[in-house]
C-alpha cells in the first residue's frame, strides 16, 4: 500500500495543479475547517495535519492544500487568501500519520512533505524538507500518535519515514512528564539559529543513511564533477562545471566563479544584489534544469532538485569553511534549505566533488588545527554547521544539523 502510494506522488508531482484547478472530487466528507497545526521548524512554517482528517487519495488533496495556502496566486503572489507567505520557505505542507503495517517495528511515524505552489498552486511532492522534518515528532507527540523511540534523561528520540524520499529520520529535543506523556519543551534557551530571533530548545536533526534520496544514488552520474551543456533557449548555449548529489534531497552544485564566467562577469563583481537579479534566476534555472536530467530527474519539477552556488570564504566571512547561495523554486533563498545544507555537509566529504574542493582549500588555509567532521557553512542569513558521517566504503551513514522550532497555533483552517 505504502509503496503505491509512493507511485502515485512522484507521478502526481507538479502536475497535479492541472487537475486541482479544473475538477472537484469527493472531498465532501472533508472537515472545512479542518483540523491543524502552524509551526516553526528551523527557518521554515508550515501547516502540520494529521493524516486521519484528510482524503486516502492524494489527488483529492489539491483544492484543500491551495485552499489553506491561499493559491494559486499569480498576481500578487502574497496568498493573502490563505496561510502562505508568498515566498517558498512559508508555503508548505506535512502530512503526519501512524506508520504503515510494514514500517511499524521500524518508525514511529511517517510522514508526506508538500511544497505547494505560489503563482499556480502546483503540489509537488518531490523532495523532502530539512526545516519542517525538525518538527515531525514533536508534532506527533502533540497528537499523541506515538510515544518516542527512546528516551535518555530529558530527551526523546521519534524516529520517522518520510514517504517522498523514503528515508529515515531522528528527531531528538526535551520534554518532561505529564500525566504520564511526554510533552516537548521548545523554549529553554539552548542555542540559536541565523535567520531567527531568539535562543530556543536543541532538536538534533539526523538523515539516517540520508544518500540516494531520489535517484538510489550519491552521486547520480557516478562522477563528483559533471560538464552540463547547457541550453538558454533562444540565448547562446554554453557549458558548465556540477557536482550532482543526492543526499536529503538532489542538488546541483556550481561555483560562483564559473557562475560569473557565464554571465561574463569578474569573479569578485559578483554580487549579493546580482544573485536576485532575474537574469541570474534564469541562467541558473536552466542549469538546475541541465542538471536534473542529468540526474534522471523531471526537470519541470521546480521543487527538486534544488541548485545552490558555491564560493570560497571571504574576509568577513574566515570562520566559515563554505559560502552559499541556495535558490528555491527559482528564487535565491535568505537562509539555506536544510535539505541542501545537509547535502552540502555530506558533498563536502566526497573526494573531487566542488565542495571537497573548496573545504581543502578553505582549511588549508588557516593556521589552526582541522576543525573535524562539522561544516560551517555560510549563507544570507548566517552560518548553519551541518556533518556527515561516513562508512569506510564512502557509503553515507548519517548527516545532522541543529534546529530549533515553535508552536505558533493549533485550531482548525479554512480551505
């Protein structure tokens, strides 16, 4: 069941905005307003739902999903009408439910992440994502639908499957004991995070065996480095340099360096303001797309893979090992998908990718000790440190990052 269900959303993909906007299916039995939950997780919101209130068949998804987020929106693209924000990060979904017969040793929950559409209200179900999955078990501690994995002192462990990637993940943050259930506790004031405000409460996010979320592989191609060529339509084609990996979600990595010189720039008059500018989005949708063929991945499929460009630290930045900038449904990001983040800390242990490169170097660099498994990693908002673990083989084991996250409201939406 589980595994047909899987078929149906990467078939669905971003499709699905064709038939959600045309014809009504049997929702009447849907609750309007429908049970729901509004959280922070990392530098994403998202409405949290249990999958018991919601249709079997995820086609029947669409009008409700564009209802609650207010798309599509092609005018505007503020989804005023719903609870998104107009930009990507604040327009999302989780699905949450009990485990299926065949996972129920194994996980305590799974759940299906949908990224919904801005302008067209597409459903894409396509990846997975790193921010939103910080919140997965306390979401269903919350519901009660399960107790954790493990519990160590004050720390709990909810082990979860996400359906889109098929992939395990470990969520580890505080609670305390009421009535005999353990509640989560998100506001001790552990550690912060670039893009938020405040200290809040640790959650160890961790990707089990985290590569091949998409393609069963790594490195899709079996090379750390690819040559795209790459076509700009009525514009003049050209080639670029690649790292495709595949881990938490595909990304295509290139270097801002071979960004410039493809736009015809210096390499350092490469600009925050040039990486906004609609002819960087376009040339670097069409290598993501380039990318995601190469990947054996459906290259109109704007959520995955993600792109993101990589430089070397500068100045202000020497504490860093790697500067990013991370795009998200065509559009520059103002912090990381933690999905590409974690990508990137386990890109930057594969020998020969872009990364790796850039990591040698940036340490080589310095004249204190190596500064271990954990990458910092530089983006708009701050710096993120994300690590990977290995196997002896290269097989990825694992790949964490720190999170922290917030009950923002539990009540009912309209769609």
């Amino acid at each position: 069941m589980m595994a047909m269900h899987l078929r149906m959303l990467r078939t669905m993909s971003t499709r699905v905005a064709l038939t959600g906007t045309s014809g009504n299916r049997a929702i009447s039995h849907t609750a309007n307003p429908l049970p729901a939950t509004f959280l922070r997780g990392g530098t994403s919101k998202g409405i949290f739902l249990n999958r018991v209130d919601l249709p079997q068949d995820p086609q029947e998804w669409i009008p409700i999903f564009q209802g609650i987020m207010g798309s599509p929106d092609p005018q505007y693209r503020r989804q005023l009408n719903g609870m998104g924000g107009g930009v990507s990060s604040l327009s999302k979904i989780c699905v949450v439910g009990p485990p299926s017969p065949e996972r129920i040793s194994e996980v305590d929950v799974e759940y299906t992440f949908v990224q919904v559409g801005i302008e067209d209200g597409a459903l894409d179900f396509s990846g997975n994502c790193g921010n939103l999955s910080s919140m997965i078990g306390v979401f269903a501690l919350d519901e009660g639908l399960c107790s954790p994995r493990k519990v160590e002192g004050e720390l709990a462990t909810v082990r979860s499957f996400n359906i889109n990637t098929q992939k395990v993940i470990d969520t580890t943050f505080p609670v305390s004991i009421s009535e005999g259930k353990h509640i989560p506790i998100l506001d001790i004031r552990q550690v912060e995070m670039a893009g938020v405000p405040g200290r809040a409460s640790r959650i160890i996010l961790q990707f089990v065996d985290p590569g091949g979320a998409r393609t069963e592989k790594l490195l899709p191609t079996g090379s750390p480095i690819d040559i795209l060529d790459v076509d700009r339509g009525g514009h003049a084609p050209f080639c670029v340099r690649a790292s495709l990996v595949d881990a938490t979600n595909p990304t295509v990595f290139i270097t801002a360096e071979d960004l410039a010189g493809v736009l015809g720039l210096q390499y350092d008059a490469l600009t925050a303001h040039d990486y906004a500018s609609p002819q960087v989005e376009a040339t670097l949708e069409c290598i993501r797309q380039a990318g995601a063929e190469c990947m054996g991945l459906d290259p109109s499929a704007k959520a995955q893979p993600k792109i993101a460009v990589l430089s070397e630290p500068t100045l202000d930045a020497v504490d860093a090992d790697i500067l990013i900038h991370a795009f998200s449904m065509g559009v520059l990001h103002k912090a990381v998908p933690m999905t590409v983040g974690l990508c990137l800390g386990v890109a930057a242990g594969v020998e020969g990718t872009l990364a790796h490169r850039i990591l040698s170097k940036a340490r080589s660099n310095r004249t204190e000790p190596d500064q271990g498994k954990m990458v910092k990693i530089c983006h708009p908002g701050g710096v993120v440190e994300v690590g990977a673990e290995f196997a002896d083989d290269g097989t990825v084991l694992n790949a964490q990052v720190l999170r922290t996250g917030r009950r923002l409201m539990k009540g009912v939406v309209w769609w």
